[in-house]
C-alpha cells in the first residue's frame, strides 16, 4: 500500500501497519519529513507530479493520503491503475469548500449560511460581520478570515484577486462550543463511530480534544453521528473522515469542515478507544472488518504539543518529569523540526476523573511545550 504525503498521520498509520504486517510505501516531501523515520521504503518526489505518483504507486494495491492536496486529475488517473481510497469522486468536496457546501445542501446537511463572493459589493451584501475563506488550500486557521465591516473585507477580496482564489462568505455562527465526529467507513460500506468529541481551538489549531464531548445532549450527539455516517456514505467515503462542527447556542449542530484522512481530533484513539483512528483508516481502505470504536476509559483528554522557541533535542528532556509524574500518560512525538506554532507532538491521558485527565494532559503538553519551569510540581 502506497502512502502520499509525509507527515504525522502518515507517521501514525506505520504502527498499526507494522502490527498487521502491513508494508507501506511512502511518497515525501523530502528526506527530512517525519514520516520518513519510520517507513523505510520511501521515495521524495512532489505529489503534484503525475510521474512521481506513478512511480511510488507501481505494484501496489491500494493508494492513501497523509493530505488532502493531489489534484483531482492525478487522482482519476491513479485509478485506472489501482484503488484509490478515498477517491476524486470523494477528495473534491474535502479539497474545494465550495462544492462541498454545494453538496452538503443539496444532501439538506445543515451548514452555516454560505455562498461564493467575487466582489467586495458581494460581501457587503452577504452581511457584516461574516467569514471569507479561500476554497482550496486552507487549513489551520490558513486562508480563514473573520470580517466585520468593508475595511476588514477589503484586503481579503483583494488578495484573493491577486492570487486567482475564489473565495466562500459563511455566517459568523454563534456557537457554543466545537465538536468532531469521527467515523470509518470501508468499500464494502462497514462504518466504525467513535464517541462525538470537544475540541478547542488555540490561535485556529487544535489544541485540545475531550472525548467523549461532556455534556453532550444525547440526542445531539446522535444527530452529529447521524450528519457524518449520512455525509460519508453519499459521497461514498472510503478511510476514516472527520466531520467538524459547531454546537450552537440554541441547540442545533451544523457542519464546519470535512477531512478524509485520520485527523487531529481522533488522536485520542490511539489510547483511548479499543481500535485507533489509524488502525481502522488500514482496515477500511484495503476493505478488512473494521476494529471496534469503543473507548477503553469513561475519559481521555488530547492535547497537542505546539513549537516554541527551544530546539527539538529539548522536548526529549521532556521525558524524565513527565514519565515521572504520570506513569499513565501517552505521549507522542511527531520527531519534526521544532517552529513556533507547529504541531510537534501530542499527550493523552485517560481515566475515570475528567478533572485529573485534563490536569494531567495540559501539564505535560505545557512541560513539552516549555511553558513550565524546573520548579512546577
């Protein structure tokens, strides 16, 4: 199986895969992204080079992604050689913001209130305050901009202009708070659910992830899982998706964003749910029954370990206190190029007390981090 794209999750997908003596293939970057720690048989080449694809793919059954970038045209062309999972027919809505709520509303998926803008006129009809985002490219918070009068929309148009992007005007939801429904659907059409989660966001990165969501109506919580597996089989998702979304203050969820790949907000399982996100993304796409979802601990709290100033050979030291301090907790390092900001790493915590997990997870992340000093308990 044959992976593009080398970053953490494609890192994350080489345990499980190592586990069912599953070889992978992985197409990098370059030599030095972090997937190339781990899987060996590895070439760098550029996903946006047709010939490079064909190259890594060649007898391989079955080609996933570590992203969501390869353009659909490489990707229809991959498939008159192997299976595709998911495929161009599916990565277009996750690639393109705009036709994903194109078809989200034809499918009567509840979203924030959107429509294409190519002016600043029609931006200032669409209404003030309200989000403009680019439909291809963004992530992390990249490409992602909250607008409140003509001034602050200006720049945004204009760029937008400058640099040939179509840019996507939704309504600035009044939201509660942020949940992610995960699921895992194979070709033969199993789908895997894992329990609906909160997440918070830090400068528009995932920061921290509660799983399961407390508090979570029940009823919601059904109607967010009902929203991702009706979303994953329309559009005939093959892998593990995520559905990102706002709770709003008068109790309704609409859709935010799609990933289909393993995503951030699923890290939890790789300790806290009997079968990991990673696990269940091999399992679907080479169409093997899918491991059980179920969470191994009433709690499990993720928190990512964001870059700062120290170098990378520091967030090692790490090790000593942490390991010390809480024998229970998982930690995860990415083996990446330390830059403020950047995802590096994560830590999970899991038990009966949600208090002592969150407690637990944001110290050692904050100890990583280097937010915390030799004289923190």
């Amino acid at each position: 199986m044959a992976v593009i794209g080398g970053g953490q999750l494609a890192r994350m997908m080489a345990e499980p895969a190592a586990a069912l003596a599953l070889p992978l293939r992985l197409l990098a970057e370059d030599d030095s992204v972090c997937a190339t720690q781990v899987i060996v048989d590895h070439q760098v080449g550029d996903y946006r080079d047709l010939e490079a694809l064909f190259r890594v793919t060649q007898d391989c059954a079955v080609v996933t992604f570590d992203h969501e970038h390869v353009p659909t045209e490489h990707l229809v062309a991959l498939e008159a050689r192997l299976a595709v999972r998911p495929g161009p027919h599916a990565l277009i809505y996750a690639q393109d913001k705009g036709r994903m709520r194109k078809r989200l509303g034809e499918l009567g998926i509840p979203c924030p209130r959107n429509a294409i803008v190519e002016s600043l006129d029609e931006v200032q009809a669409f209404g003030f305050p309200c989000v403009l985002k680019t439909t291809k490219g963004g992530y992390d918070g990249k490409g992602v901009w909250i607008v409140r009068d003509r001034a602050d929309a200006r720049s945004v148009v204009d760029a937008a202009a400058v640099n040939g992007a179509t840019l996507l005007a939704e309504e600035l939801v009044d939201f509660r708070r942020e949940l992610s429904a995960l699921i895992a659907r194979s070709p033969s059409g199993q789908v895997a659910a894992w329990p609906v989660v909160q997440t918070t966001q830090r400068d528009s990165i995932c920061h921290e992830v509660i799983a399961p969501a407390p508090d979570l109506d029940p009823d919601l919580g059904d109607r967010a899982l009902q929203i991702a597996m009706t979303i994953c089989g329309e559009l005939d998702v093959v892998g593990v998706m995520a559905v990102e979304l706002f709770e709003t203050t008068d109790g309704r969820v609409l859709v935010n964003e799609l990933a289909m790949r393993p995503h951030n907000t699923g890290h939890w399982t790789q300790d806290g749910a009997i079968t990991s996100q990673f696990e269940n993304h091999l399992r679907a796409v080479l169409d093997l029954p899918l491991g059980a979802p179920q969470p191994r601990a009433p709690w499990t709290v993720m928190v990512n370990i964001l870059g700062g100033a120290q170098d990378a050979g520091q967030l090692y030291d790490g090790y000593l206190h942490t390991m010390a301090k809480d024998p229970q907790l998982k930690v995860h390092l990415y083996g990446k190029q330390m830059r403020p900001g950047r995802k590096v790493g994560h830590v999970n915590a899991y038990g009966d007390d949600l208090d002592d997990c969150l407690e637990r997870a944001r110290h050692a992340a904050a100890w990583f981090a280097g937010e915390l000093g030799d004289d923190s308990d």
